[in-house]
C-alpha cells in the first residue's frame, strides 16, 4: 500500500486529508479503466470522474482561486492507479484553466459541462515548429471588424479530435504591432466550428488522445475572446504557473506505484536461497528510490502551498517541482524495471506500463532543459532582488 504519512506533513489542511481517502476510494473501485480504445477509454473516465464530483476542482469557483494541493493530489493517486485516469483529470483542468481564471460569466457557462463530464476540454498552445518557444508561433486570428479569422495550425493537442471545446492561442497582432509575445490572445473554440479540421491523431508511447490540429478561414466572435487582446501570453503562462506543478505530481503518483510494486517482487522473489530485499545492493536501490520520491513530495507541495498562501507566481517553485519530480521519476520507474528483471518488460505489466508512460512527462508542459533555464533566470532575478 503507498506510504499516505505525507499527508500529516504541515501543508496540509483537513479538507485535503479528506478528499485524499475520497479519491483513494474512488480509484479502487473503478480502475484501472479498460485501455483497447483510447478515445472511449478517455470518454468515460470523464463521465465517471464528473459523476463523482472530482471535476469541481479542476477550476476555480467565482471568486476565488485553483486550490493547487488538491490538484495535486488528485493527479498523484490517480497516476498511482492508471496514467490515462490522470490524463482525464489533468486535460479537464488544463483545457479550462483559462476560462476558469479569465472567463466572463457568459464564457464560463462552458464550466457547468466540463465540470460535470459533459464537455471533453482542450487546450491549443503548440505548434509544429514552436514547442517551449510560444512567443514564435504562426497562427493567427486577424480581426476584420466583425469577427475573428483564425488560420494555422496547432499540433499534439491533448484531447484533440474527442474533445468539444478548445482554448486556442493565436497571434490577433502583427510583428510590427506587437512583437514576440505581446501579439497572442487567447480564444474559445468550440470543436464544431466551420473550418476546423482534425489533419493527424498522433501515436505516442503511452496511448492517449492527441492530435494535429488545422484552422483555416474559421470565423470566430468577438465573444470568444479570452480576457484582453495581446493577453494570450500572459493566460497561458498563469494557466501554466498552476498546473506546471501539478505534472510533478504525476510524476510522484507514477513513482509511488513502481516502488510499491518494487517491493513487493523484492520480498517474494527469492535469489540465492533468499529474498531479493536481503541483498545490500537491492536495499540501497530501494532506499535511493524512496529518497527521491520524498524529496520531490517537498518540492511539489511546497509550489502548490505557495500558490494557495496567494502567491502571485511560483514559476521558480513549479520549475523547481516539475524538473525534479519527472527527471528522479524517470529514474525511480528505470530501477523498478531493473529490479523487475525480464517481467518489467513484460507488455502489459505495470512496470512496463510506468516506463511508458513516465516518459512524455519531462518534455510537455516545458522540457527539462526549458525548466533549468526557468530556474536559472528565476534565482538570478530573486538575487538581484535582494533575496525579496
């Protein structure tokens, strides 16, 4: 059983505790969800997880703000039980932060429907030629006085193809007018817009809904604005902010589960007339994976307890959280495979399973290299600023 003693650690209110035994519940009863089809696999966990109230978290009440701990532990006990429950959870969240943090109350109509499963979200900010550098990219939603004319293309956009709406960035300036990312806004897309097209479904490692998105002549109306013009940036950034630790947290529940399943093979499995877990070896591999699964807790729920305490920003927190929790995950998950032997490659096992799909983790959302580069300029600006 994974170590819950995390949960007394100060960061912690009761209402977490809660929900922690809550989620913990739920999972046992309905997962590992059945996997042969991937969009209808995506679908009902949807469904079920807003039939079950947990969809309210995924946005922030009117008023208030994203309780980031409970994102967080949400996304850790189901990555724990089945990635493609977390992906569900995540893409709801991600798909609607914007709207949820920068909708008007017409806008945020849409939440009713992804909150209680009704609405599958998306959220469009890559392109085939800008990843982590979104100040670069090509699509654009020119005005022309009436409506909004979005050509372009986004590409591995989760939930793309299943999803019914999407929140997509595009460039409404020119260069000239407004270069870099001054220029981006963000807009609501409902997926049966004219001129929308679904140009790819993209294959990953660990199935998941995802896809290459085109736009071409697709009008849009002055309502579909997300907060202000030239604010597309800004949106995806705080949207990011929240969730950026929240991949940590994946990352973690991914973690958890290879070395609750390590040791378990490690007590039944027998070597030289012994259990496995006798050899020094074997016992500092375990303890090695346990330090890096406690440290990289600190890291997450230190960014997400910031951000509740009504920081402004935790880029340098989520940076922080969301390198080292994927990178020593990635690490943790290679050991269970190791100590798995020849049944940790086994298709279809959950240690083959993990090491798919802890992969995806330390490249979307900001690559690793992109988060040390986050940290480094970060921790330069807080020395400048005299530590404040």
């Amino acid at each position: 059983m994974a170590d819950s003693s995390f949960l007394n650690w100060p960061f912690f209110e009761p209402k977490h505790r809660e929900l922690a035994a809550r989620v913990e519940a739920w999972c046992q009863q309905h997962l590992p969800a059945d996997h042969h089809n991937t969009d209808r696999a995506c679908q009902a966990l949807v469904q079920s997880l807003g039939i079950a109230g947990f969809l309210e978290y995924t946005g922030a009440k009117t008023g208030e703000s994203m309780d980031v701990r409970t994102l967080c532990l949400m996304r850790e006990t189901l990555a724990r039980y089945d990635g493609l429950a977390d992906f569900a959870f995540a893409m709801q969240g991600l798909g609607t932060g914007a709207i949820s943090l920068f909708g008007t109350p017409e806008q945020q109509a849409w939440l009713d429907k992804t909150r209680h499963g009704q609405a599958i979200a998306g959220f469009a900010l890559t392109e085939p030629a800008s990843g982590s550098d979104v100040a670069s990219m090509t699509t654009t939603a020119h005005w022309d006085g009436e409506q909004f004319i979005l050509n372009g293309e986004k590409t591995y956009i989760s939930n793309g193809g299943i999803a019914n709406i999407y929140v997509v960035f595009a460039r409404t300036e020119s260069p000239e007018q407004a270069a870099g990312a001054r220029g981006i806004s963000a807009l609501i897309l409902p997926a049966d817009s004219t001129g929308l097209e679904i140009v790819e479904r993209i294959e990953t490692l660990a199935p998941h809904p995802l896809a290459r998105l085109r736009f071409n002549q697709l009008r849009l109306p002055a309502t579909s604005l997300l907060g202000k013009r030239g604010e597309g940036f800004k949106i995806a950034m705080s949207v990011l902010d929240v969730f950026r630790s929240t991949v940590g947290a994946a990352a973690l529940g991914f973690a958890r589960r290879a070395l609750d399943e390590t040791l378990a093979r490690s007590q039944q499995r027998e070597l030289f007339g012994a259990p496995l877990f006798d050899l020094q070896m074997v016992q500092g591999h375990l303890a090695d994976m346990a330090l890096n699964i406690d440290a990289a807790a600190l890291l997450i729920y230190r960014a997400a307890w910031t951000k509740d305490q009504g920081a402004a920003r935790v880029t340098r927190e989520a940076a922080m959280a969301k390198l080292f929790a994927t990178e020593t995950a990635q690490q943790v998950i290679d050991m269970a495979v190791q100590l798995h032997g020849g049944d940790g490659l086994r298709k279809g096992g959950i240690i083959e399973s993990l090491y798919r799909e802890i992969r995806a983790l330390r490249i979307y959302e900001g690559a690793s290299d992109v988060q040390k580069t986050v940290i480094a300029r970060q921790t330069l600006l807080n020395f400048e600023q005299g530590g404040s």
